[in-house]
C-alpha cells in the first residue's frame, strides 16, 4: 500500500465482483428496454472502472469519452466546461454514462443537460462510488457500485492532483497529502 493511503476502503476484487455484478444487471435492464446504449466514460476517472465494467456488458454496445474537468484539489466548482466532446452525434441514442463517483452531483446534472439538450433519448449514470453526504443537487445514479463515507479518496481511476489513479483498490488518503 502507498504510504500517502490512510486505509484501503474498497479492494480490488470486491470492485472486479461489483463490476460483474452491475454489467449483469445493465444487460437484463437493456435488454428488456430493447435500447443498445451508448458507453460514454467522463475522463479522465472513469476509465479503469469502465475497462472493466463493460466486459461484463452483454449487449452490442459502442463506446465513446468526454472530458468535463472543472475539479481542483479536492472542491469541487459546479461550473464545468467541455475539454474533449464526444466523436459521434447522440441524437436520439440512450446514453449509459459512467463516472467514477458522484460527489456534489453538479457534474452529472449538468453533464446530463448537456446531452439531452443535444438531442439524446434517455442519459442513465453508472458510477463506480458514490458520496450522498455531499450531494448539494437533487441527481442520483441509476447504478451504483459502492456508497461511501465523505472522506477523500483516490485510486481506481480518481486523483488527488492527478496522481494515484492507477492504484488497483479505492483508498483514502491521508489528510496531511491535502493538507499541508
Ligand atoms: P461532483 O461534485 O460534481 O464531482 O459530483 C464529481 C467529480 O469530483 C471528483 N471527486 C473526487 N475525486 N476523490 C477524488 O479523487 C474524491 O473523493 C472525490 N470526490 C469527488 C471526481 O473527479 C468526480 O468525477
Ligand atoms: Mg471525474
């Protein structure tokens, strides 16, 4: 474990299970739907969850990312603005969005209105973790794989300052990293 990781809150097989687990689920719920979704990963920390989340999708899906950073340090401003679009029109499309955690809900509500104002059929969230402690917008995930405590984590795809998104488990970080 790296030492800046006060204690590991999610192993990575508990996430490898989870992500079985939800792929399954997102399968029956489209399948039924009769709606091939398209996977839409927000960059940059949806990207090992989404790598291993849609093995578990057993649907003709297509995939696609969008970039929406407006996050610095460990606040987050509810302004967001576009850094990379998506390469295809969504118009008319169910769009399953994954993100690595809902925090304050601004991203996702705002994320949401952007592609429904853009013509797009429905926009379902799947979120790796999820924060209800912190949510100051009324928006909540369909799928959610873990609901945690309002500490500040990282690994698994989430940052603090860009770093530690390639640890294989979701830890928290110890204060003094954010602190000092
Ligand atoms: P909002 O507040 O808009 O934010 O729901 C979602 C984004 O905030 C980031 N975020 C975190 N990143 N550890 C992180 O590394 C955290 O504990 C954390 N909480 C929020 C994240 O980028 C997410 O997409
Ligand atoms: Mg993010």
């Amino acid at each position: 474990m790296l030492d800046v990781v006060e204690k590991v809150l999610v192993t990575q097989e508990e996430i490898m299970k989870r992500c079985a687990e939800m792929g399954k689920q997102i399968s029956e719920d489209y399948k039924n739907k009769k709606e091939i979704p398209l996977v839409v990963g927000l960059l940059k920390g949806s990207v090992p969850f989404m790598a291993e989340i849609i093995k578990h999708i057993d649907l003709e899906i297509q995939i696609d990312f969008m970039d929406v950073s407006s996050y610095e340090g460990t606040e987050s401003l509810g302004n967001i603005r576009i850094v990379k679009d998506l390469d295809c029109s969504v118009n008319n499309l169910s769009i399953l969005l994954v993100e690595d955690i809902v925090d304050t809900g601004r991203t996702l509500k705002e994320v949401k209105r952007m592609l429904m104002s853009k013509g797009a059929k429905e926009v379902n969230v799947v979120s790796l973790l999820d924060k209800p402690e912190r949510r100051v917008v009324d928006i909540e995930a369909e799928y959610v794989g873990f609901t945690i405590p309002n500490e500040f984590v990282v690994g698994y795809g989430l940052d603090y300052d860009q770093k530690y998104r390639n640890l294989p488990y979701i830890g928290v970080l110890k204060r003094e990293v954010y602190e000092q």
